[in-house]
C-alpha cells in the first residue's frame, strides 16, 4: 500500500496538518520539527504533491 501524509505524520509525531505545512515549506513550521517530517517521508518514500493534494 502506498504511503499517505498520514502515515508520514504518524511516524514523525506530528499532526497531518503540520506534516501538510512542514512538506509544502509553510509559515510557523519550526526546523526541527520539519527536519523530522521531511526524514519521515524519504523513510516512507512519499510522493507528495501540494498540487494534487489539492485538486478537485
């Protein structure tokens, strides 16, 4: 099965919405605690796509 932000949130130990901000360079997302979510996702190999994340 293919990784989700949830998954990448989960082992981070995060919320989805700060793994969400931490993956798409957001305001207020502090280093460390990008610097966990970003190794969360290589470890996981996630392919996130703000665009397609968001697209209807």
């Amino acid at each position: 099965m293919k990784p989700t932000l949830k998954d990448v949130a989960a082992l981070a130990g995060v919320s989805i919405a700060t793994a969400s901000l931490a993956l798409n360079n957001g305001y207020g997302v502090n280093a460390e605690t990008k610097k966990r979510v970003l190794e969360a996702s290589r470890k996981l190999n996630l392919k996130y796509s703000y665009k397609k994340s968001v697209e209807l």
